[in-house]
C-alpha cells in the first residue's frame, strides 16, 4: 500500500534526476514511465527522511541500471 500511496511523488522526485531521463516522459496525458522503471520502483526501499517516507533514489538508479544496490 506504501508504494501504491508515494508512486506519484516518486515519479516527482524521479523527474527532476537525470538518471532516469531516459525511463520517464512528461507528454499531455501525463507520465510515460517505462518498464524498467516499474520494475525498479516495485523493488526499492524506501526510507524516512525528515520524518517523511520517500523511494531511496540511489537504490532506484541501482536498480534500474542492473547493478546489484548497497
């Protein structure tokens, strides 16, 4: 459910990282998000910072490059 409730900020966040440029898309319609990236955030923790939960994008880049996270 907690990934359900913070996908739309994780793509916020996702957007603004070069990173994942090539993974999703801005158009009229809303985001293009690529498989990779679904799959990806389906597998990344997510941690609290600021007393806030949020994706940890280095275990998201990690994961969507194929390298094994830390």
């Amino acid at each position: 459910m907690m990934r359900v409730m913070h996908f739309g900020e994780t793509l916020e966040m996702a957007k603004q990282d070069s990173r994942f440029s090539e993974h999703l898309r801005i158009n009229h319609a809303g985001y293009e998000v690529s498989n990779e990236l679904m799959d990806a955030i389906a597998k990344t923790p997510y941690v609290v910072v600021d007393n806030h939960i949020r994706a940890d994008l280095d275990q998201l880049a990690a994961h969507i490059s194929g390298k094994s996270p830390t």
